[in-house]
C-alpha cells in the first residue's frame, strides 16, 4: 500500500460512523452467507449409533435412524427426534426453521404474533419470519453486490471509451444514453415478466440493462480531464496502445471518483428488488425477500410484525450503506483537511 492509498484508508478510519458501518457491514454479510448453518430445520449434526451425520449437506432417509419409510427424514418431527435421542443426540441452529418451513403448531392462527419458538412471529402461510428475514436479506445484498458489480464494470468501460476517444464516438454514446435513459424501466420489466418467469437472473439481467449507465457520466468526465495530462500524452508519443494507457495511466485516477458511488449504487440496487418483489414483479412466489415481507406487512395489518421487521431491517441496511458512502467520499476527497 503506497503513501496516498495509507491516506485514505486513515480518513476513512478517522469518520468513526462510516468506519464501524463498514465493520457491521462485514458481519451482516459474513452472518447471512451463513443462513443454512444458523437458520435451518435441519440438524447441524446428528449423532446417532456410534456414527456421526451432516443433514445439512446430505439428505438422509428415516431408515437411517431407525424410521419405517424410506422417505427424507422430518427432523421437527417427535417420532424421528425420539429415535435419534435413544441412541445419540442431534443439534439444531439457532433458528430452527428453514425460509419455506411450515410450523404447523402454531398457538393461533397465522400469521401468529412472536412468542418463544417463531421469535418474530410466522407470515400469513405459517413460515418463520426470523428465517425469511435472514434468507431476504442474504438474498437483497448478494443480489445488490452482483447488480453493482457488473454494472460498474460495464459502466466503467464506457465512459472510459467515451471520454479517451472523445470526437465522433463520445457525441453517438451520449445521444445513445439519452434515448436509453429515457426508457421506462418498469414496462420493460413487466412486458419481460409476461413472457418469462421472474427469477433472480432474470431481474438481474433487466435491471443491468438500465443501471450500467449509472457511472458512465462520472468516469467519461474523469477520463475527459485526464486524457490531456503530460503523461498520457508522452505515452501516446511514444505508441503505447490505447487499451494499456486506458486501463495503466487513465484507470487508476478515474477510480478515486467511482469508487465513492458504489456504496450508493448497492443501496439503489436493494430498494429497486425491494419495491420490485413488494409490486409482484420481483422474485418467484415462496422466495425469501425483503420486499415480499413488506407486501404481507401490507395485507396483514393486524400482524404489525410482518411491517416492522421488514421496515427496520431495510431502514438499518440502507442507513449502513450510506454511512460507507459518506466514508468512502470523505477518505477520497482531496479537499477534506488531512
């Protein structure tokens, strides 16, 4: 890490908000990549008869543990839990329901408010909202950081060609990103949805179509600034290609503007699947997302759990986000006072 970079890192360390948010941000991911070991109706182990067993990556017939049929062993269920008791024991993660679970004990009807077993209470079907809030928001930010990813890529890669070849392809890209800009994206997606079933990479495919354009205007105007420095112009004398000064002289510099907005651009990417699954548009029916919980929040106002959980979780994420943003801003700011 060279002198500048150490820089930066030491202002970004000095905002202690946006400091800690990265930190909690690090742990909400590292938690939620983890919801099959921390959510699950599955045991996280079984020992059973002297042998040990991973439910969790194998799925094991009832026979196994001394069942009468041979179907996938119920884990919830008394009688194979009795079994496994008598010769071993078995542990369960922390929140003993799955995101599609159906807890058929429910002390009322669902949706059923909190209580001791369903910690945030169940939805309208009977599933554990804790469960489905895990698996959401495991959904939201791998969504959100494939979203950023490829759209900062794409969107890099045109404004870099933008603004160092400048003329004739600089004047057609940017009548380009106004006709693109100017079509309606939610039509787009629902004339898609009726021909193709909703799924994470169909919504991921739509909605690159549209957020590419996001960092295009920052890096051509950084590129456009850059490409008349000394030593791009003594690289370009001496016939290094274009592709080497673009991505070796121009990149980096262009890189301290980008970097700043890709806090922002996640955030964009979690509310626009949000306000997608909340409109119907989103994820197939059954599949764990944020905006699903805010829809059954809506239908089922007498259950203000299902709102609350989805609201404050969404609320805390995004604010998380902003808080890195504004980090980010300050430490790669070269008027802030160091």
């Amino acid at each position: 890490m060279n002198e500048r970079n150490r820089e930066r890192w030491r202002k970004f360390k000095s905002n202690r908000r946006g400091f800690y948010a990265f930190i909690l941000f690090c742990v909400i991911l590292a938690f939620v990549s983890a919801a099959g070991f921390i959510a699950n109706d599955k045991p996280l182990v079984v020992r059973y008869d002297g042998g040990w067993y991973f439910p969790i990556f194998h799925e094991y017939p009832e026979t196994t543990f001394g069942g009468k049929f041979k179907t996938a062993a119920d884990y919830r269920d008394p009688y194979v839990q009795n079994r496994i008791n008598k010769k071993g024991f078995f542990i369960m993660p922390p929140v003993p329901f799955s995101y599609d679970t159906i807890n058929y004990n429910l002390p009322s009807p669902a949706p059923s408010a909190p209580d001791r077993e369903n910690r945030l209470g169940t939805d309208d079907l009977g599933r554990d909202v804790l469960a489905r809030l895990i698996y959401g928001t495991r959904s939201s930010l791998f969504f959100g950081l494939i979203l950023t990813a490829l759209s900062s890529a794409i969107g890099i890669f045109a404004g870099a060609v933008q603004g160092y070849f400048g003329g004739k392809v600089d004047l057609f890209a940017q009548r380009f990103l106004e006709i693109w800009g100017s079509l309606p994206q939610l039509f787009v997606l629902i004339i898609v949805s009726s021909i193709i079933a909703p799924g994470f990479w169909t919504l991921l495919f739509v909605l690159l179509l549209f957020s590419w354009t996001t960092l295009v205007p920052v890096v051509r105007a950084e590129f456009l600034r850059a490409r008349n420095f000394d030593y791009v112009k003594a690289a370009y004398a001496m016939g290094t290609p274009d592709f080497i000064i673009i991505f070796r002289h121009v990149f980096p510099n262009a890189m301290v503007a980008t970097l700043t907005y890709l806090p922002f651009i996640l955030s964009g990417a979690v509310v626009s699947l949000t306000a997608l699954d909340f409109l119907g548009f989103g994820m197939p029916a059954g599949v764990p997302s944020l905006g699903d919980l805010v829809r059954q929040g809506k239908e089922n106002l007498q259950a203000p759990w299902l709102a609350a959980a989805a609201f404050v979780s969404l609320a805390f994420l995004l604010t998380v986000l902003v808080f890195i943003g504004e980090a980010a801003r300050d430490a790669f700011d070269p008027r802030k006072n160091k």
